[in-house]
C-alpha cells in the first residue's frame, strides 16, 4: 500500500510502488524445443521475459571479452559482460559456448533441460552500473556468432516432484545430453 511505498521512496531516493502479481496469473514458457516438459504439460514463468533460467559461461564471457579488446582495444571488464547478460545460472570452467550443444544437464542432483540459446537483444550494450549504452558486445556477438546473435542458454526444471529441490553455488554442472543438430 502507500505506506509501503512512501517507506521505499524515501529510502531509494526515487518513486517507488509496491506492486504484487496475482497469484492466479500464469504464462507459459516462451522459447521452445523438443525436450521434456512439466507434469502439466507447460513450464510457467513469473516474472521472467521467455524461460525461467538462463545460464551463462564464464568461459564463453571471457571469449567474447577477448574478441572485443582484439577488435576495438576496448577493454570490458568480465564481471560488467557477465550482468550484462543477466544470467540467473553463471557457471565456470569448460570450452567457450560449449553449452550451446547441451539439450539437458544436471546441476547438482537437479536434472534441467535447455530449451534452446539465448537471442541477445540491445539491452546487453547498457552497463548495469552506469546506465550508458554502447555498441558492445552486440557488434562483437553479431560478428562472431552470426544474425540470431546467441549468448547462453535457457533452461527449464521439471517440478513434478514435490520434493525440496535446490541447486547452489559450488554444485557440479554435467552435461547429460547434448543437442542431434
């Protein structure tokens, strides 16, 4: 309510409503691919744009870092590409865009199922600290990794069973399938 609001305005130095989503409110995945799907047939999102996970590589970031300060010199540093890309899922190690092949991985003991890669749109050239645009990293990826301009992953969990499920950091990721094209 206002009170809520006024409280959160204060402190944030700037407008602020506290807003709630409906609970009965549900959309249903956006990106699709064939793989397995939750007990009810859907995989439903909240408040997340296409699938409810997007995981990111460090080591395909530090490529993409690489190719950049090899085209431009600009140096950017990993940590600003990796908010950059949003990723709710960052892993380490393995080869640069290796999780592009992956059609289902285990993180943890948790079994989840990619559900094609990440087209990257021009959000990725704001600095999530700075608020300034630029044209990088959406000239490099264009470059590098053709039209659709891909950059991770998206992911869906199967919540069938009613079992605490968790992953956290220092969980082993392991590829488990990987994609037939």
């Amino acid at each position: 309510g206002s009170k809520a609001s006024d409280w959160l305005t204060t402190f944030l130095g700037r407008p602020c409503r506290l807003v709630r989503q409906n609970p009965n409110s549900d959309r249903d995945c956006k990106v699709g691919q064939e793989g397995g799907v939750s007990a009810d047939g859907r995989f439903s999102l909240s408040l997340a744009n296409e699938s409810p996970y997007l995981l990111i590589s460090r080591s395909s970031v530090k490529e993409l870092q690489q190719q950049i300060s090899s085209n431009n010199s600009q140096v950017v540093p990993i940590d600003d590409l990796v908010h950059r890309f949003r990723g709710n899922i960052v892993i380490d190690g393995g080869w640069p865009y290796e999780e592009d092949e992956w059609s289902e991985l285990m993180i943890g003991q948790q079994l989840f199922q990619s559900r094609g890669r990440c087209s990257r749109c021009q959000m990725v050239c704001l600095d999530q600290s700075t608020g300034q645009r630029n044209k990088e990293p959406l000239m490099t990826l264009l470059r590098i990794r053709g039209k659709k301009v891909p950059f991770g992953i998206h992911l869906v969990h199967n919540m069938a069973d009613t079992e605490l499920q968790r992953i956290q950091v220092g969980d082993e990721v392991i590829p488990v399938a990987m994609t037939t094209s």
